[in-house]
C-alpha cells in the first residue's frame, strides 16, 4: 500500500513538474527520483515495518497440528472446493440431526436421508 501511494505520488508529481515546465526529461528525471524514494522506503527492513510480526510455528509444533482435509483428487477449481466444503458441513449437520432423532425416539424423514 505505502508503495502504491508513493509511486502514484511521485508519477503526479513528475506529470506537473514536467507540464509545467515543458521537460520531458526533466519528468523522467522526478519521477526516477521518485522510484529510488520508494525503494529507499520499502525495501529495506526497516523497524516500523515489524511492529506486529507473525508468529511462525516451529516444525516439530507443526507437525503435531494435522492439516485441514483436502480435497478429493476429482474436485477442481474453486467452486468444486467449495462444494466440498459445503458437502461435509451438511455431513455434520445430518450426523447432529441423526444424534437428536435417536436421542428423541424418531425416524428421520426419508426425503431428508436422500439427499444425502
């Protein structure tokens, strides 16, 4: 984001500078200025930047942490991960709804049972 807003800063300001005076080489010459500004701002490590720093898992923690279920070889693309997704959260919800129907004494609806 600072880097966007320098550069579009410094194309704005190289723009004027060189209609004004009527330089096209004096408006390549601000806005190179510009562009070396903004590594000098962003590219070095520069404390402000590590205010809040992300904390990193160690491998050994990572390992003891199981990843999230990927999904099935057959599902690509974005849209099929989501219906996956969705999949086994209606899975869950049926399991939960199965648990309070015996817990109560009832037969689910076999309407229901079809569609999944």
């Amino acid at each position: 984001m600072l880097m966007q807003l320098l550069l579009v800063a410094s194309a704005v300001a190289a723009f004027v500078v060189g209609y004004a005076v009527a330089d096209f080489q004096l408006m390549l010459l601000v806005y190179a200025g510009g562009v070396v500004l903004t590594a000098l701002v962003t590219v070095p490590n520069w404390p402000f930047f590590n205010r809040h720093p992300l904390k990193w898992l160690e491998a050994a923690e990572a390992d003891r942490h199981p990843r999230p279920p990927q999904p099935p070889a057959s599902a690509t693309g974005e849209l099929s991960w989501k219906a996956y997704l969705l999949y086994e959260e209606l899975k869950i919800v049926w399991h939960a709804l199965r648990k309070v129907a015996k817990h109560q004494g009832r037969h689910l609806a076999p309407s229901i049972h079809a569609l999944l």
